[in-house]
C-alpha cells in the first residue's frame, strides 16, 4: 500500500456544472489542532515551547474584502486581547505591504502581529480567535481567510470540456511552496495532531461549509453516514501510529 494512499468521495453538481471531489480518508480521521498542546510550529527546527503553531511567517489576504474583514475585528480588540494592539496602532496598523505589493499581516519578533505569546496576561494565541469566541462570534468571521481555512485546502481547476473540478483535502507541505520543504514539522504528516474525539467533516463544519457550500457538504456527509466511517480507509498518519504500537 502506498504510503500517503488517500480514498476520494466524489459527485457532480449539475447546478454548477462542477464536480465536488472529498478526501475522505482526512476528513473522516481525528486530525485535530494541538497549539499549545504539543504543536512543534513550522520553523526549521522543533519549537513548541514558543507556541506559534503556523503563524510564525504572518498571514497573506486572499484579496481586499478579507484585508477588510480582519482590519474591522482588529478595531474591536481590547488591550486585554491583543498583546500588541498598542504596536500596532504605532506602526500604522497591523498590515504591511511587501515589496511585491501584496498586503500581508505585519510581523513581531518573528511572528504574525496577532499572536499573543506565552507569558501574555490574557493567554497565548490568536487574538483574533479569542476575540471572536468572547464576542460569542465565528473565528472564521474574524481570521484571515488562509488562518481559518487550515489545515484545509480546495483546490479548483477545470477540465478541457468546461468542467470544473473542486477538491477538498489537508493542507500538505507542498502547498506552502518551497518553503514547505523547510518545515521541521508539520501537523497533518504527523500523528500526534491526530487525536481527536470527532472526525474532521464534523468538527470543522463551519469551516468547510464556508469553503463549498451547504449542498455539497450535506451530500457528502449523507453519503459517509450512510456508508459507515469505518467502511473507508484510515489516514496514513493513524496506519502509522498503530504499526508503531504494534
């Protein structure tokens, strides 16, 4: 058996004229995240004792109306919140343009601006997050879209007759570019971020609704439900795990 072997749901929208295509095999396993408990971050080497997880390098917008979005929540956070709030207002605000002019959140000490670090009054994390959960709202409505969106990826593309494809599967390290390749870790290659009490599909619904839609996620968790979650094939990571118990 091939070492990353992953099974697909997939099914046509005749609405869209789109084909919807799951990665199961993720979305039915426990992934969950572990920030703060155990995550080693993406830098070159081991570092969970910094608590940064994935937000060591800042967050790029998908386009201006997620800019928008996260510079609003940003307005509503409190000094107890943010850590670096009061920077932040110092600096112009907490998004910068690169030199390619592209807007990206601003960095702090080899960080995203947002992220509260150990040792902060109010907790380390995204104050983003927290924000949004003390305000009894979405983190997703908060976030910038590629934060909320991990470790999920859909991927489009189109096919010679006009078709188009959408895939939904984990982020894997390849999608980060070059630098991917650079990570001492990475959460969905590694077993210990697959300790979850509920599969994928349900504890991230919000999330993959907003990705796809209502529709395609009503069929395809139907289809898992109906099928038996232990009918598919288990995640490579958790194939590993049981050989190394054994």
């Amino acid at each position: 058996m091939p070492d990353d072997l992953h099974e697909m749901v997939a099914f046509d929208d005749l609405r869209e004229r789109r084909t919807w295509v799951f990665d199961a095999t993720f979305l039915l396993s426990p992934w969950t995240c572990i920030f703060g408990r155990g995550c080693e971050g993406v830098l070159t080497g081991p570092t969970p004792e910094r608590e940064q997880g994935c937000c060591s390098y800042g967050a790029h917008f998908t386009d201006g109306g997620d800019e928008k979005d996260v510079l609003a929540a940003a307005e509503r956070l409190t000094d107890d919140q943010w850590q670096f709030r009061r920077l932040a207002a110092r600096k112009g605000g907490p998004v910068k343009t690169t030199r390619e002019g592209t807007a990206m959140t601003r960095l702090v000490d080899g960080a995203c601006i947002f992220l509260n670090r150990p040792g902060f009054r109010g907790g380390a994390g995204c104050a983003l997050h927290r924000g949004a959960l003390e305000a009894d709202e979405r983190p997703l409505d908060w976030k910038p879209d590629v934060c909320w969106q991990l470790p999920l990826r859909l991927v489009d593309s189109t096919d010679d007759s006009g078709q188009v494809v959408s895939t939904l599967r984990e982020w894997k390290r390849r999608d980060w570019g070059e630098g991917g390749a650079d990570f001492a870790w990475w959460c969905t290659d590694s077993p210990d971020a697959f300790v979850g009490h509920r599969p994928v599909y349900r504890a991230l619904r919000n999330e993959i609704v907003a990705l796809v839609g209502e529709w395609p996620y009503q069929r395809f968790a139907e289809h898992v439900e109906a099928r038996g979650e232990w009918r598919f094939l288990a995640h490579p990571q958790l194939r590993k795990r049981r050989v190394g118990d054994a």
